[in-house]
C-alpha cells in the first residue's frame, strides 16, 4: 500500500501522463473532424462551451465555500488566460498545422519544455546551479527530451510493424503547395504560427501559476476561464463567419463526438490537470511532459489507425522518456537540497525562540 506522502509526491506525474493521453485522443479526433471541413473557431467555441456546461456546476457546488472574491485583478488573469490558452493557443496549432505539415507542428510544439525553461529563468521562476548536478541533470534531460522528439519527427528508419498506410489528399495537396513563392510564404506563416503557440503555451504555463496562487479556486477558476474564453472565440468567430451561417452546424458523428470530448474530458478535465499540477510542481515540471503526447499519438496511429512503426519512433521515445526522467530527477534533487538547506535555518531560527 502507497502512503499518504508517496501518493502526493506521484499525483502531479500521474496526472500530467494522463493529460498527455487526453491530448493524444484529443488531436486525433480534431484531425478528422477538421478534415471533414470543420471550421477551427467554431470548434474552439463549441468545445469552450461544453467546458463551461460542464465544470460551472461542479465549481459552484465543490467551491461555494470557499471561493476568493472575483476582483478586478482576477478578471484580468481570468480574461488573459482564457484568450491566450484556449483560444490562442488552439488556433495558432491549427493554422500551424495547414499552412506547414504535421511533422514541422510536432516539432515544434517539442520545443515547449527549453521554451518554458528558458522564460522561467528570464523571470526568475526557476532557479539554475550550472555547476550543480541538479541544474546539470535539468539542462542535459531537456535537450535530450527535445533532440528525442526531433528524431520522433525528422528520423524515420526502417518499418518496424507490416501495415501499410495511404497519403490523405489533403497532405498530397499540402506538399504540392510547398513549392513556389506562395508555398513558402504559407511556410513562414506557419512557421510564425506554431512559434507563437510554442511561447504562449509557456507564458500561459507561467501566467497560471500565478493565477493559482491568487485564485486557489481551481475549479472555479477553469470554469471562468472556459466562459470567457467561449465568449472570446464565439465573438471572433461571429465577426468572421457573419455571413455563413452553415458552418455552425454539426455534422456527422466525428464532428459532434469531437466537441463533447474536447470540452468535456480535454478543455474541462484536462485543464483541470494541468492546473493542478502548475500549481504543485511549477511550468517547467508540467512542460517537461509534454513530448509524452507524441508518444501517445504514435499508439494511436499504430493500434487504432493502423500506422506502420518505425525504427525512428522507438529510438526517439527512448530518448523522450530518458530525457524526461532526467529533468524530474533534476527537480527532485534541487527540491531536496532546498529542503535540506532550509532545515539549519529553521532550526537556528526556532533556538532564539527559544532563548
């Protein structure tokens, strides 16, 4: 039997590998429904309302004693985290993902935990011993963790498993479109796209940190967020849609199982994760987890859309998780060494009490 202390040390990793899980289920279902023709705000609007149906009761009833005041400052955090996480963000991924090829995208989203990492120093949110083996360990795990990811995406190999897939049109189509100057522009597009996805995951990341800390409510606190961000992309998308009012439609079976799911078990439970793990172990803990959804995806591909397994998607998941191990060793033994270093402080401190 798990005590109650190992239990609370492992909550944060159990919950970021299931986050990651969600995302994998998530981005292959967003795949078909935005190959059927979907339009991507109103995706994001449905799914944001979902989210809001879903978690506004269960924060009103589990937090209803002890929810902070909403004040001015909290609607500040409130409104920039719902336009920069679920409305943003999702929206950069997808154009990311049409103007260049889901190979460049998962690239770059790969790049979350250095980005994360870097901007944590910058506003001194994470310290770093260089000469350390802790700070070592953190700088070694995530270059490893990323150059893993690289080779998931840009090292094929040799097949691995015998079935066969075919190319979409769509991703024929893409590939014909690279060529040319309208190509390339399209691909600096892109490329500017999932850049800014990239660096607004890690400020979102950072921004709820300190939106935790001030709201501790986190129930209360997504489901704000789902509101606002569901009335954000609801305006964007009626300005921009004014007059087609078809593709507010749903239609089919992937399309409607897509918003249930993305608001209910991605924007609403996910979330929820997610916050709750920023809150315990800080950005750089919750981003190192990050390559674990192209893992994930892989699983997908290869059992449930039957993808062939490549020699490169294995190595590269070897090096993603040794990577990822490394950074969370890191962040345990710096923990640790705070925890130890604190402990003649406070004993010191307790003597003169005493005296």
């Amino acid at each position: 039997m798990w005590s109650a202390g190992c239990m609370e040390q492992w909550m944060p990793a159990a919950a970021m590998v299931a986050t990651n899980v969600v995302i994998a289920i998530m981005t292959a279902l967003i795949k078909q429904a935005l190959n059927q023709g979907m339009n991507r705000l109103v995706l994001i609007t449905f799914r944001q309302m979902v989210a809001t149906v879903f978690l506004g009761p269960i924060a009103y009833f589990k937090e209803r004693k002890m929810r902070p005041k909403f004040t001015a400052e909290i609607f500040v955090y409130t409104f920039l985290s719902g336009i920069i996480g679920p409305v943003l963000l999702q929206y950069t991924l997808f154009v990311g993902l049409d103007y260049t090829t889901a190979t460049f995208a998962a690239t770059f989203s790969n790049m979350l935990p250095v980005v994360t990492f870097l901007i944590s120093l910058a506003f001194r949110f994470e310290t770093l011993e260089v000469r350390s083996m802790s700070g070592s360990f953190k700088i070694s795990g995530t270059l490893i963790s990323l150059g893993g990811a690289m080779m998931l995406t840009f090292y094929k190999g040799s097949a691995l498993t015998h079935t066969t897939s075919s190319i979409s049109p769509a991703s024929s189509s893409g590939h014909r479109e690279a060529g040319g100057e309208h190509g390339t522009v399209r691909w600096v597009l892109g490329s500017v796209s999932m850049l800014a996805n990239v660096v607004g995951f890690a400020l979102w990341l950072l921004l709820q940190r300190k939106f935790t800390r001030k709201y501790p409510a986190v129930y209360s606190a997504t489901a704000f967020m789902s509101l606002f961000s569901f009335i954000q992309a609801g305006a964007l998308a009626l300005s921009i849609q004014r007059t087609s009012i078809a593709v507010w439609a749903l239609k089919g079976t992937i399309e409607i199982v897509t918003v249930v799911y993305c608001g209910v078990v991605a924007s609403g439970m996910g979330y929820l994760l997610l916050t709750y793990c920023v809150e315990k172990r800080g950005p750089v803990f919750t981003a190192a987890f990050s390559p674990l959804s192209q893992i994930f995806v892989a699983g997908i591909d290869l059992f449930i859309l039957h993808e062939p397994l490549y020699l490169g998607s294995v190595l590269g998941s070897v090096l993603v998780i040794l990577g990822l191990y490394m950074v969370l060793w890191g962040k345990k033994e710096e923990a640790a060494n705070a925890v130890a270093s604190a402990k003649p402080v406070q004993a010191e401190v307790e003597q003169q009490e005493k005296v």
